[in-house]
C-alpha cells in the first residue's frame, strides 16, 4: 500500500493548532500553546492569530480562549497588546537555571526517567521509521535547518529547544498528528531538563551528528537504521540524565 505524501513543512506547528481534546479544553489550550512556546515552536515575539481565527482552529469556543490565554500571561508565556496593531504574542520563557533545573531533576527517580526514556524512544524510533517510508527529500528540510540550528546554537538552553524541536518535527516528517503531539507532551517533561548534559560542547556535537545521521537514513528510506539511529539518540540523552540524577 502506498503512503499519501503530504508536505511535512510545518507539520510541527499544524499540531499545535490541531483542535484539542474535550476535556478540561481551558488546561488543554494552555498545555498545548505553553508547551509549543516552551519548545520554541512559536517563536519569541510571534503574533497569535486572532482570538476567532484560533478558537476555531483549537475547536474551543472564545470564552474557552479567553480563559486560556489569561492563563498563558499569568505565567509569562504570552503578552496581549491593546489598540492598533495590537493582539497576543509569544513570550518565550528566560533560560531555566542550572539550580532549578537540578531541583527539578531530583523529583525523578532514576527509574522513572529509564521509563520515559523508554518511552522516549519508542515515539523518535517509530517516527523515523515511519519518515523513512512516508517523506521525500524535499520534505525534510525544517529537519535539516533544525539540525544546523542545533549546532550553532549558542548555549544549552538553546542547544536543548533545538534538540526538542527536531525530535517533534521528526514526528511530523513521519505524517503522524498523534505521534507529534505525544512528542510536543513528552519534550516539556524532559526538554529543559537536558540542558543538564548538553552542557558539555564535545556531547552537544555527538547529537548534531547522531541527528545529522537519523536524516540521512530517513531520506535514504532506510526506515530500519533510521528507527535504530533515533533510538540510540535518546537512549544515550537518557543515560546521561540518569548519571546526572545519581550524583545529586
């Protein structure tokens, strides 16, 4: 059977205006838009669409909308102008410090994160499998700018957005809207805390070349090494937070 082929362009952003879930859609709005602008899907400064426009993307009423958006300026993730030109925009969060971040790391069991890098893993693997068969390799380039972002970026913060985004957008390359949203849930339990290891410049060049490869398995279609190169990415990533978390 042969794949539909969609452009992949994208594809990270349609699931972040994808309709939400039923239940509890003001917490569902606010998880959606906050993890995006967290991961730096929605860029820093980025004007929403207007309240109508966007209600009707996320299939929640404007009320709902309203509430939501207070919500995201409560916690600095989003500043609303008044008057002309005016509307919402895109605050992006300050650079997490390395104290907090340790805090924050210490409420995870070593188990519980082998859980989630299992997890982890599972999703970024059967994305690239999936990619492999399903894209073309015009359809890869937001994975490739992401990927020379990553490199280039200037610090862990940065560098830890970057690694985030191309493991969401490789959900999206695999033409799956649930598999890049499981990705976006999943990068905001783990994305900040990977700054912790991303410190280290010789390990922040390793993952620019293990992401390097998972794209050139993924346009060669060879869907098996794509799925074994992604995996080893995170199963790596995760093994360095748990030593991390064993010596707090």
């Amino acid at each position: 059977m042969v794949a539909v082929k969609q452009s992949t362009d994208g594809g990270a952003r349609r699931a972040v205006f994808a309709p939400v879930d039923n239940r509890a859609r003001v917490d569902a709005v606010v998880r959606r838009l906050g993890d995006a602008i967290e991961l730096g899907l929605l860029a820093d400064g980025e004007q929403l669409p207007g309240e109508s426009e966007l209600a009707g993307q996320l299939g929640v009423s404007t009320v709902t909308l309203r509430e939501a958006l207070m919500a995201l300026r409560q916690q600095g993730l989003v500043t609303t102008r008044r008057g002309r030109g005016g509307g919402s925009f895109v605050s992006l969060p300050e650079d997490p410090g390395e104290e907090r971040l340790r805090v924050r790391l210490r409420g995870w069991s070593p188990e519980e994160l082998r859980d989630l890098g299992d997890h982890w893993a599972a999703l970024s693997g059967t994305s690239a499998r999936l990619a492999a068969d399903r894209t073309e390799p015009d359809d890869l380039v937001q994975l490739h700018r992401t990927a020379v972002e990553l490199s280039q970026a200037p610090d862990p913060a940065a560098c830890s957005r970057m690694y985030g985004r191309f493991h969401v957008e490789l959900a999206a390359a695999a033409q799956s809207a649930r598999l890049t949203r499981e990705q976006v849930a999943l990068q905001t339990e783990v994305g900040a805390l990977l700054c912790l290891v991303l410190g280290d410049d010789e390990y922040r060049e390793e993952v620019a070349d293990r992401h390097r490869s998972v794209i050139s398995a993924v346009q060669d279609g060879a869907h098996d090494s794509a799925r074994e190169l992604a995996e080893r990415c995170v199963q790596e990533s995760t093994a360095r937070l748990i030593a991390v978390r064993l010596a707090l």
